[in-house]
C-alpha cells in the first residue's frame, strides 16, 4: 500500500467531500492519512510521507478561516519537493495562497475566481499519459478561473463552460525531481465519484508517486 498525507476541510470543501471521493481509490492500492487542522501537524508529519495531496483552501478549518499555512509550513512543502517527492494540489488547494510565499512558485497557477456553479465539460488532451483511459465528461462544478505561473507547466486537461475556457489539469516537475499534478475540478462529491474523474485521481497519484 502507497501511504499519502491528506490535508483537508475549510468552509467552502468539508473533508467528508475529500475521504469520501477518495475512498474508492483504496482498492488501487493507496491508503490516506487525513489532516483536518494548522500547520504544526503538518511539520511533524510530512517527513513520514512521499505524496502530499492538498484539497483545502489556505484557511485553518472549517470554523476558522485565518490562513493556516505559515512561512514555515511553506518552507516544509518547498523542501519535500526538493527531495523528490510529489505534490498532488485538488480544487480547494489552489484558493487563497496567491499571498503565500513559494507556493504559486510550487503550484504553478493560482485560483482567481469562479463563476456560480454550472456544467462544466473537462476535455483531456489526447495521447497525454496522465489521462490514459479518460474520456470527456461533464458535470455540476464550480467552473475555476486560473493564473497560470509556470509557463513551462504541461498542461494536460482543460475546462468549459458557457463562462470560457480555462486550464483544468497540469504536472510540473522540479530541478530536484519532484513531482506536483493541479486538478482543478472537484468542488462537489459527485464530481470526485464521477468514473472519468476517479481515473485522473489515480493517473495523478501514480505519477506524483512514481509509481508509473
């Protein structure tokens, strides 16, 4: 089993939406460690871990919406992709850290804004390796706007709606050999259950792992 640290829950994306979207994935050999609270048990934790998934907002909680990453917790993320290892950013993960230092830099885009939710089609890039065996789908979403900061990130999935288009799905990969896949989608359950989806969650978590 491929163990990752998941960090979670703010008040927009509660984490039952996050351990329910990726309890199916259990069954392709991944297993999951919740964190649903600040930074400090961030610092403690991460070093036991080759794969972060980041599915919250930079909010500390659910009931608390102080930024919960702290220059320190920035600096942790910004080493453990030094050292090789992968970043999988979901959804929420890209809201409110366009003020956090290094982590635009890590990401490679920012969320700016989103319409009210819509359908929302996700169109794969064909013959890219992270959406083998995924086809086009759409889906009730919140439709994300982005600023894209890597210029170099390869984008691999994008998103339509009657609002535009928009990069949906990128991987980057560092000078030290870490790994970060962005997906964008991902603000309701049904979105995360959707087959076509389930797929690119574990095209993602392979990749980032190295499993692949």
């Amino acid at each position: 089993m491929n163990s990752l640290l998941v960090i979670c829950d703010d008040v927009w994306h509660p984490a039952e939406t996050i351990r329910r979207g990726l309890a199916p994935l259990r069954a392709g050999g991944f297993e999951f460690e919740f964190l649903e609270t600040g930074s400090k048990c961030l610092m403690e934790r991460l070093p036991n871990f080759s794969t972060i998934l980041l599915a919250r907002a930079n909010l500390i909680s659910l009931t608390d919406q102080r930024p919960w990453l702290t220059l320190a917790a920035a600096a942790a993320l910004q080493d453990h992709l030094r050292r090789g290892k992968g970043l999988v950013v979901i959804h929420a993960g890209t809201s409110r850290y366009e003020q956090s230092p290094g982590m635009g830099e890590m990401i490679g885009g920012a969320f700016v804004r989103h319409p009210d939710q819509c359908a929302v089609t996700v169109e794969p890039r064909a013959g890219h390796p992270l959406v083998n065996g995924v086809s086009k789908f759409t889906m009730h979403d919140e439709h994300y706007f982005m600023a894209m900061n890597d210029t170099g990130a390869d984008v691999f999935l994008h998103s339509r709606s009657e609002h535009g288009v928009q990069p949906a799905g990128w991987t980057r990969t560092t000078a030290d050999g870490g790994r970060v896949c962005v997906l964008t989608p991902g603000h309701n359950l049904e979105v995360w259950l959707h087959p076509e989806f389930q797929k690119l969650l574990l095209n993602a978590l392979h990749w980032t792992a190295k499993l692949n």
